[in-house]
C-alpha cells in the first residue's frame, strides 16, 4: 500500500499520540472503600474527540481487577465501535449502540491487574468515522 507523504505522516503522529497518551495522563487517587476497609486506587480522565462528542475514562483497580468504565456523550447515534486496550494488548473489541435518549453510550470491561501500573487506552469510532481516544495509567491496588 502506497501512501503520500502527507497522509502517512498523519497517519504517523496519530498513531504517536494514541500511544503517548498514557504517559500524560493525570496521577492516581487513592481511596477508602466505605464500610469493607479496602483500599482502592482510581483514575479519572478525558480524551479527544473529533466534531462534538466527548469521551471519559475511569479506572478503578480493586481486589486484583481493574474496572475500565468508558463514558461517550455524542448526539451522533447508531452502532460504534469500541476498543479497549490494556498494557497495548487489545481486551474488548465491542459494537456498543449510542441512542439519543442516553446522549451517547457508557460500557465497562474488567481485567486483570497486573503487578505495577497499568496503561490502559479505550477508542470509539462512530459509523461517520469520528474517533474518540482516551487513555491513563493506573497503579495496582
């Protein structure tokens, strides 16, 4: 496949800034668990979206897992695709509905927390071919 020198480029600092998005994110919060005496550590973050749609990621590790809760507001419905990738091995690979009634769609996904931090990258596609991506780093619990 040829590409111009232009889009491959493009295509090029995409791909970089996906990839570096972890390395960005903000730093984690540790918390109380209520009533079971737990601690638990958890990570809020915002993404890019092209036009008007806004992506949000939390990560929550806990007792081993961590929970990935990604959250797009869009008023652009149909069927999107999602992909959540952790430590850049892809997880979920999911077709998640946006209705307007929801003003978008919210999914979670669980995995295994590894020893260490975790970077974890979620990217949603809409059927136009608008790209939502947010991605953060998690220390276990």
């Amino acid at each position: 496949m040829h590409l111009r020198p232009a889009r491959r480029l493009l295509l090029t600092a995409g791909l970089a800034a996906a990839l570096a998005a972890p390395a960005f994110a903000p730093g984690t919060a540790a918390a109380r668990d209520g009533d079971r005496g737990r601690d638990r550590v958890e990570v809020r973050t915002t993404g890019t979206c092209g036009r008007s749609s806004a992506i949000r990621l939390r990560l929550r590790a806990e007792d081993g897992r961590i929970r990935i809760d990604t959250t797009v507001r869009t008023a652009r419905t149909g069927r999107w695709r999602l992909t959540v990738l952790h430590e850049r091995r892809v997880v979920a690979k999911l077709r998640v509905r946006a209705t307007r009634a929801a003003r978008g769609f919210e999914r979670r996904v669980t995995v295994r927390d590894w020893s260490g931090a975790d970077a974890v990258v979620a990217r949603a596609v809409s059927p136009a071919g608008e790209t939502c991506t947010a991605g953060a780093t998690v220390r276990g619990s």
